[in-house]
C-alpha cells in the first residue's frame, strides 16, 4: 500500500477506536451483495501506527469498460470512478438502451460516461447510497400505480418504500387469501402468521422486489419464480442463517421486513 492509503487507515481506525464503533460489526460473509466476494489481502496492523506522509494520493479513475459482476447496479458502477462526477445519468447517455437491469457479464462504456459528466443536484449529496437507482423507481412507480402507495419516485430505498411493500403484500394476501389482515404497512404477528409459501403472481414481484431492496438482485422484477429470484432467495437466506431451501414462507419474509 502507499502512504496515502496508511494513512488514511491509522486515520480511521483512530477514529473508530476513539467513538467505540466496530464492537457489533458482522462479519464478512453476513454483509449482504458482499458475501460472495473474496476478501482484500493486507496487514492492517502495520496502519495503525503510521507515522509516515499524509498527503493524498490521486484517485483512480474507472476504465473505459467495465463487466458487470454480481450485485452491480448502474449506481455502484458510477462509483467505481474514484475521481468523482460520474452520475447514473452519464452512463445511461453513454450507453444508449442500457437496461437497468443488468446481466453479469455484460460489457458497458464507462470511457464515454467520464466525458459526459453531469454535475450533480446539491440535494442529491445527502441522500443515501441507494438514491437514484433505477430499480427502485421502477419498485416505487409499481407500488404507486398497483396499490395507489402514494410514493415519491426518487430511487432512494427508504422506509416509506419498505412499508408500502408490506402493505402490498397485506393487499394480496387479503385479496388471494382472504386473511383479513389491517393493511398498515407493519410486520407484526398476524402478517407474519398469514403469510403462504411464495410460488408465482403478484407476491412472487414483491418478493423480488424485497431481494433487490435488500442488495440480492433476482436479476428481473417479473413475478415469475425462475432461476434468477432462486438465486438470489437462496444467497439471501444463506446470508441470514436460514434453511436455503428456496422457497420463501414465514421466515423468509420475516428476516425481509423484520428489521
């Protein structure tokens, strides 16, 4: 590592040690999108005291074509520019057609994406890292036009979309199953009791929905249970130490909108 990088680590871990965070942290294969990526290799302890220059190095900028990997969504791939200023909106123009969702392997220009650079709203600095995203507008715009949930369409994964999901999934479950449950858009006991074993239609969409909100993407927001919703259910209950039997019941959706 250069020095800039050591010292950006003693820096940080200072600041860790110092406000106590790090006590609860989980571990690398419990971090959801991350698990399946293989650790970094380097001596952290060999940071912690360093001494040496503190002068930043320069970023590096992403190349001019990038491969989608599991996980990618147009806004994480943005920020693989390292120096800055490359937006969602610039890969899109760069890439004429592009589907938001993407296909591992897929080749995408990233070269163009830098020359275009769009100079983001002073809004937009504040907001999380999963504001903008494409999916998630196309979740809101659903939830909006199929169960009237009122939503803004911004792509930022809140909590206000994490409710209105519940409460689509209380709608259909009234509507298929007739489980009269109050629609309110809360996990709680009589929710969770209603709930049935996931196979197609309208709850397998918001199953799917739920994985990508959650960081496993089934690949297509389609409400058929393929191998892509597959992939990602069974990635998702191994994450979160349930059988990863591929089938989504009870805990499943509880571990989904528990938290």
């Amino acid at each position: 590592m250069d020095e800039a990088t050591l010292a950006s680590i003693a820096e940080l871990h200072a600041a860790l040690v110092k406000a106590g965070i790090g006590k609860y942290d989980k571990a690398h294969n419990e971090m959801p999108v991350y698990s399946w990526k293989a650790c970094c290799q380097y001596n952290y302890r060999d940071a912690f005291d360093w001494k040496g220059s503190k002068t930043p190095a320069k970023p590096a900028t992403a190349p001019d074509v990038y491969t989608i990997q599991e996980g990618d969504t147009l806004w994480s791939i943005a920020h693989k520019d390292r120096t800055g200023g490359v937006q969602v909106g610039d890969l899109i123009k760069a890439n004429p057609g592009i589907n938001p969702k993407l296909k591992i392997g897929q080749k995408i220009n990233f070269g163009n994406a830098k020359g275009i650079i769009v100079q983001p709203d002073p809004k937009e600095e504040t907001e999380t890292s999963d504001s903008r995203d494409e999916v998630v507008k196309s979740i809101q715009k659903t939830l909006n036009s199929r169960y009237k949930a009122g939503l803004i369409v911004d792509g930022f994964n809140g909590p206000k979309t994490k409710s209105a999901l519940i409460k689509a999934l209380q709608k259909e479950l009234n509507k298929q199953f007739n489980k009269k449950l109050v629609v309110d858009g809360k996990w709680g006991t009589k929710t969770k009791t209603a709930i049935v074993t996931v196979e197609k239609g309208n709850i397998t969409w918001i199953l799917q929905a739920a994985l990508y909100l959650e960081g496993f993407n089934p690949g297509s927001l389609d409400s058929i249970f393929g191998k892509g919703t597959e992939s990602a259910l069974s990635k998702f209950q191994k994450a979160k130490k349930i059988i990863a039997d591929n089938k989504a019941g009870k805990e499943t959706f509880t571990k989904l909108f528990a938290a």
